[in-house]
C-alpha cells in the first residue's frame, strides 16, 4: 500500500499522470551509524532506475539490506507491493519516498 501511494502521489498533470522533474536525485537512510544512498534517475513520468550504495559495513551487520533493495528494485518494475522484510523495508521504501518528492513538480 505504501508503494501504491508512492507512485500514485498528488502532483499530476493534465492528464492525470505524476509530473516530476527529470534528473538525478539521492537521499540517505541510517543504518546504525552508518548511511545508505539511494540513487533514482527520474524523467518526467517517475522512476527510470534505483540504485544503492550500500558501504560494506551495513551489508554484513544488516544482511537482509542487499535482498531487499533487490526485492523492492523488481516490486517496482512488477508493481507488486510484498516483502520478506518488513522492518528493512519501510526505511528503503521512506527513503524512495523522500528521493520522489524532490522531484515532484
């Protein structure tokens, strides 16, 4: 449901469509004390690509961090909105959240 939100918003142009601000936009999430970057390039319809840079440290104290983003990766191309990790996911999925609101018009 929370992706659903995410990707439906409240800025839409005439007809009817999200309407973002083409370009590169990151934001970072904490794991700990250290930080995840998540990197989406957006045109002016939503999402073209996700990625993640994931520092080696977060990997090993937070192993189900890496099979989420993959996870979540494929649940936005699909459009499904499932996940084994729950907790993991909440934070990447704010994350994209707050990436996507910097590049609505």
């Amino acid at each position: 449901l929370v992706l659903i939100f995410f990707l439906t918003g409240r800025n839409k142009g005439s007809d009817g469509a999200e309407v973002y601000y083409p370009g590169v936009y990151t934001t970072s999430v904490s794991f700990g004390s250290q930080a995840l970057t998540v990197e989406m390039v957006m045109d002016s319809h939503g999402i073209q690509s996700i990625e993640y840079a994931i520092p080696e440290s977060i990997s090993s104290v937070y192993p189900l961090v890496e099979p989420t983003c993959s996870s979540i990766g494929k649940q936005l191309e699909s459009g499904t909105t499932t996940s084994e990790s729950q907790d993991t996911a909440s934070y990447l999925l704010r994350a994209i959240e707050l990436t996507m609101e910097k590049a609505k018009r």
